[in-house]
C-alpha cells in the first residue's frame, strides 16, 4: 500500500466531501428527469452550478497527483541512489578483501613459505655433508629466524665435533707410531 502524506490525504478527503456535496444536484437532475423536465435536469449535470462543482471535486484530485508524482518521483531518485551507492560500496568491499587476500598471500609467501623452504633445502645440503651451506633468515626476530639460528649453532657444533674428532684421531696415530 502506499503511504499518504498528510496533505494528500486531506486532497482525497476534500474531494470526496465536494462529490458528496455534488450528489444532492444530482439527485435534482434524476428528479427532474422522472418528471419529464429534461432540459431542467440537463442544467443541474451541464450547467456553471454543475462545470463549478465538478472543478472543486477535481482540482484537489489534480492536486493530489501532482503531489504525490514528486513525491514517489523523488523516493523512486533516493532509492536508485541508494541502491548505486550499496552497489559501489560492495565493489570497494571486494577489491579490498581481494587486496587483502593478495596482501596475505604476499606475507605469508615472503615471510614464511619462501624462507620455510630454503631452510628446508640447507638443512638438506647440510645432511649431506655440505658443510659451506648457510641458513638464511637468522636476522629476523620471528620464530623462523630463531629456527634458522638453532640450526646454525647445529651447524657450528657438528663443525667443533668434527674438528674435535680429527683431533683426536690425529692424536691417535701419532700415539701408535
């Protein structure tokens, strides 16, 4: 249902009271009409009295249009505008959840993954006796940082423990010879 303004409303109302009003002559002109009188009961439907009575009954109803077109006109204008600003506002929302996936991704690849897998690879090559290999990412103040450094001193201390084995090897043979 649409709603009314007050003042539409009172143009509706105002309009039935003149056609109520109107009725009574219109009963004249059926009287008239009954008894014969047709030029009589033409003047009360197509008389001034009549054109005038009429007009009071429709300038409220114009009115009443007018009004209420501006009305639904503008309310018609502020949803559009509404619904184009949702639509723009859900545009912004997507390309920053996208930016912010992106930036995520872009995170977790440089700060995480990438150093994750060249610790991986060292740590490998060192396994393999590599002993020149060298774990990046010991500057960072992140867990991954406190991993590479753990695996340094690993590093270093396997690297004493062979020096300390050829050592003593060494003191060996020349305590055969």
């Amino acid at each position: 249902p649409i709603c009314l303004t007050p003042g539409e409303n009172e143009l509706i109302s105002r309009a039935k009271r003149n056609s109520d009003a109107l009725i009574v002559q219109e009963e004249k002109a059926f009287d008239a009409a009954e008894n014969k009188k047709f030029t009589e009961a033409m003047s009360y439907v197509y008389g001034v009295e009549y054109l005038k009575a009429k007009a009071l009954i429709m300038d409220p109803i114009d009115e009443f249009r007018r009004r209420s077109d501006k009305r639904l006109a503008d309310q018609a204008f502020s949803e559009e505008r509404a619904a184009l600003n949702s639509g723009n506002l859900a545009i912004v929302a997507a390309v920053l959840n996208a930016l912010a996936i992106g930036g995520a991704l872009i995170f977790y690849s440089t700060r995480m993954v990438n150093p994750l897998v060249a610790m991986g690879r060292s740590l490998t090559d060192l396994l393999a006796g590599n002993r020149a290999v060298e774990f990046g990412s010991q500057h960072d103040r992140s867990e991954i940082g406190d991993i590479a450094r753990s695996l340094n001193s690993y590093k270093g201390l396997e690297e004493e423990q062979n020096r300390v084995t050829q050592q003593m090897q060494l003191l060996d043979r020349k305590s055969v010879v």
